[in-house]
C-alpha cells in the first residue's frame, strides 16, 4: 500500500480542481467546501493535514491512493 505524503490544504485543493474534477463552492474561515456535483468535502486550509485527515477526504472523494500519489 503507498504511503500518503504530508501536504497542506492548499497543495490538496490544487490537486483536487487541477485532475480530479472538484470546484471551490465556498470558504468559510479555514475551510474550503469542493464539489464535483456527486459529492461534498470540506479540507481545512492548515500548513500539514494529518495522514487519517487526508485519508478520510480521499475515501469521501472516492479517490484511490494510487490515484492521488501520481500527482503529488
């Protein structure tokens, strides 16, 4: 199983909008709601996300690991 790498919020979003489809539908102090029109997810906006933290968005995004590391 690959390792999740440690990055921050906004390095998350960039890769969410850049390659997996996901818009920024609102900002509400440091959290930042992303749709793709099938699901929601809020990430918060800190310097390192937790490993469980990003790994719980990945699962609502229903995006593999393998997936998300090529573009990391």
């Amino acid at each position: 199983m690959v390792r999740l790498p440690v990055i921050s919020g906004k390095d998350l979003i960039k890769i969410l909008t850049k390659h997996f489809g996901f818009r920024v539908l609102r900002q509400r102090g440091s959290h930042v709601t992303l749709t793709n029109d099938i699901s929601f997810i809020t990430v918060p906006l800190h310097s390192e996300l937790d490993t469980g933290t990003l790994q719980a968005i990945l699962y609502d995004a229903r995006i593999q690991r393998n997936e998300f590391t090529k573009y990391v």
